[in-house]
C-alpha cells in the first residue's frame, strides 16, 4: 500500500476570530475512488482539533480516497450558527477550488460526537442558513453521504446549562426554535442523502437510544440508512478492530453511492467474529 500525500495548513476561510485550516490527504497516483470525505472532529462544540482524525485521513487516502480535515470555530470563540457556517464553507471550498480534479464531485461527510452533529445538520439542511460571502460564490454546500459516529442528533432535550448552551448562545427554554433548527433529526426530508451511523454499545457520552431514533427518522423518510451498533465506548472506532473495519465499509458505502445504490434500512451489529 503507497503512503498517502498530505498537504497542511490549507487556508479555506477567514473569519473575524481567526483563519480556518484544513489538511488534504490526497491518494497517491494510480487507482482512485471518486469521492472525497470531509472528517470533522468532535470535542462537545467547545474543543478539539483537526488533528483528531489525522491517522484515519491518511489511512483513507491509502485506500483511493481523497479525505480532509477541517477547522470550525468553536463555542467559546463563536455560538451557532458559526461552526455550521464554517462546515460548510468548507463544503463549497472544496467544489470551487481551482484545481477541481484534485477534489472531486462527490463529497461525503464524516464526523465524530460535535463533529457528527454538524455533519449530519449540513447533510439533512444544505440550503439554510446561508454562509457570508467566503468567496465561494453561488456554490452548493449539499453532499451526498453522511457518516457519523455518535452523534448528538436532537438538541430539544439538552439542559438548560453545559455544553449544548454554550454552544446554542441561550438555554433551549429561551430559544426553542433555534434548538429545534439545529436538531438534525428536526430537518430530515426525503432529500436527504444516504447515511451510515455507529454508535457503541458502551457509550457513556451519548446514548445509543438517540441514535436509533435519529436511524428511525431518516428510514421513515425514505433514507438509504444503515446503523451498526458494535461493542465499545465513545471513541471505539479509534482502536482495533473497529478502526480498520470501519475504514473497509466506508471505502463500501461510497463505493455504492449513486443512482443504483441498493437501499439499506436496517441495523446490524458487530460482523460475525
């Protein structure tokens, strides 16, 4: 397997707190899948960085894909709607960039805990909450796949204060309609694209409950939805045998993807051993 070419510190967008960065993981020349994938890191809205998905960016990349990690600017720095602008600036950032055949057409996005969230609203609401010029012009900020790993997908119930407040900018008794804006089981449609969702059995960040129920919404809309529920805590998909498992069904799942994509509505578990 040839190593994957990175290449950092990508400037995609300026912003009154501080520029955003992306790193590209590029395949190297030969065979490649037409896909690029866009990771994003979670850290409950208010931490992380890039770098989280680095190793499976480059694994990626070594089995044909594009892959990118992006910044966002984070709670402390900026309330929502500022990380959701930011995804997806990265999205059009990446359809309008000049040298196009770098970056394919077809985008999937992929995020983890916060990052999933974000992954799944830009998913499911494309055409809402319209960036600032960022230069990118009339671009699309739709994709056409999500994957995501734990992910907060209904805001309605948060607490009055933590995390999700800090990053909503007002407890959801103040501002229920935004919260209700910023749930993306709140903004499934038909038009949705196709999702695949894990979540770990041992989870004790997220409940496994909220994920199903985000799976069972996109299946009522008629969604190309799959959820596999494996052994493991919050991060499972960092560690073997998991890391390599999912980097083998996401290489599956983009492969699919397209007008004769076979529909897949279920649950599956941990393969056989």
């Amino acid at each position: 397997m040839s190593p994957a070419i990175d290449e950092r510190e990508i400037r995609f967008k300026r912003t009154p707190q501080r520029d955003l960065f992306a790193t590209a993981y590029l395949p190297p020349d030969g065979d490649r899948i037409e896909t690029t994938i866009v990771l994003l890191h979670g850290g409950v809205w208010n931490r992380g960085e890039r770098t989280f998905f680095d190793e499976r960016g480059r694994a990626l990349a070594e089995r044909g894909m594009q892959a990118v990690t992006v910044d966002y600017r984070l709670s402390g720095e900026a309330t929502y709607p500022a990380a959701l602008k930011d995804v997806k600036s990265a999205v059009r950032w990446l359809k309008s960039d000049p040298p196009a055949n770098r970056y394919p057409n077809t985008l999937v996005l992929c995020g983890h805990s916060a990052g999933a969230h974000l992954a799944a609203l830009t998913a499911a609401a494309p055409t809402d909450t319209p960036v600032p010029d960022d230069g990118f012009g009339e671009t699309s900020s739709a994709v056409d796949g999500l994957i995501g790993f734990a992910g907060p997908y209904d805001l309605l119930g948060a607490r009055q204060d933590g995390e999700t407040a800090a990053f909503m900018g007002g407890p959801p008794s103040a501002i229920p309609e935004q919260y209700r804006n910023a749930s993306p089981r709140e903004r499934v449609t038909q038009a949705h694209p196709p999702a695949r969702l894990y979540h770990g059995t041992e989870d004790q960040w997220l409940t496994l409950r909220e994920t199903r129920a985000y799976r069972d919404t996109l299946r009522l809309a008629g969604v190309d939805v799959e959820l596999r529920t494996p052994p493991g805590d919050h991060f499972f998909f960092q560690e073997s045998p998991w890391f390599e498992r999912t980097l083998d069904q996401t290489v599956s799942f983009v492969t699919e993807l397209g007008p004769n994509a076979a529909d897949s509505t279920g649950e599956s578990g941990p393969e056989p051993e």
